[in-house]
C-alpha cells in the first residue's frame, strides 16, 4: 500500500517531513530515496525539526553517518560510497536502537536493512514540486501513514 502526497515548494516538504517526524518512535528506521536534487536533504531537516533535533542537519556523505539528539536520537546515514562494498558498519546497532534512523540510498545496504520500515521515495516534478510516496511495510508505519494522512 503505497500512499502518495504532492509538496508544491520546499518549505512544503520539510512540512510534510516535520509533522512525519512527530509521529515517529524508538527504533523506526526509514529509508530516502531520490535523484540528486530530488530533496532528500531538505525532507531529513524537516525530519529532524519533528524530532526536535536543534543542531543544523546536512548531507553525511563524508561521513556516512551522522547522529543528532532531539527528543530520540537521530541517525542520518548516507550509504552511497558502499555501493561497492561489502562493509558493515554496524548497521544493526543503529536499527535497534531507542532512535530513529534515515538511510539514504538504501539499495546499497539491502541486506542489513530489517523488514519493518518505511520506504520513502522523493521524485522531482519541476523545479519546486515533488512527489513524496511512502510505503508502509509493518502495521506500525501504516498506522503513521494513516496519522500522517489525516
């Protein structure tokens, strides 16, 4: 089940994020999706405002993973550069934790990913539209689904 919202402007996606954010709990893990400029980095600041997260949030891709305390810890994790590799970085350690977790570029990391998530796609539809789908897959993110959508 595969739900579908349209943001008409940036400010918009980050709105869409942050109320996301609100509903989010320990342990959630989220993966991003979407071409460069799609507005993946907008939508994880967003996450982070719903999460309560005061510092700057920007793109980990240096880093692979960046960590941010709000009312629930919040990893944001930017998997590209293992593309080619089989390298685990305790990816485990991050989903079962009392956190939430974004991963960006998640087809990299297929393996480790746990089967409850939500999967998050961004498309760019012009310069200042978006389509955001989101695929619930445990009862717990059809329920934020639901909230979400109401």
């Amino acid at each position: 089940m595969t739900m579908i919202w349209k943001t008409h402007s940036e400010e918009e996606t980050k709105e869409f994020a942050k109320r996301l954010g609100r509903l989010l709990t320990a342990g959630d893990v989220l993966t991003l999706e979407g071409g460069l400029g799609a507005g993946k980095t907008t939508f994880t600041k967003g996450l982070a405002q719903g999460l309560g997260v005061k510092r700057t949030v920007n793109s980990p891709t240096f880093t692979i993973i960046k960590e941010y305390m709000g009312r629930l810890p919040f990893y944001h994790m930017d998997v590209y550069r293992l593309e080619e590799s089989d390298e685990d970085l305790g990816f485990e350690e991050f989903f079962h934790s009392e956190g939430v977790t974004v991963v960006e570029w998640s087809q990299f990391i297929e393996d480790y990913l746990p089967e409850e998530r939500l999967d998050i796609v961004i498309t760019q539809v012009s310069e200042t539209s978006r389509t955001i789908s989101v695929t619930p897959r445990s009862p717990h993110f059809e329920q934020v689904c639901k909230e979400l959508d109401s």
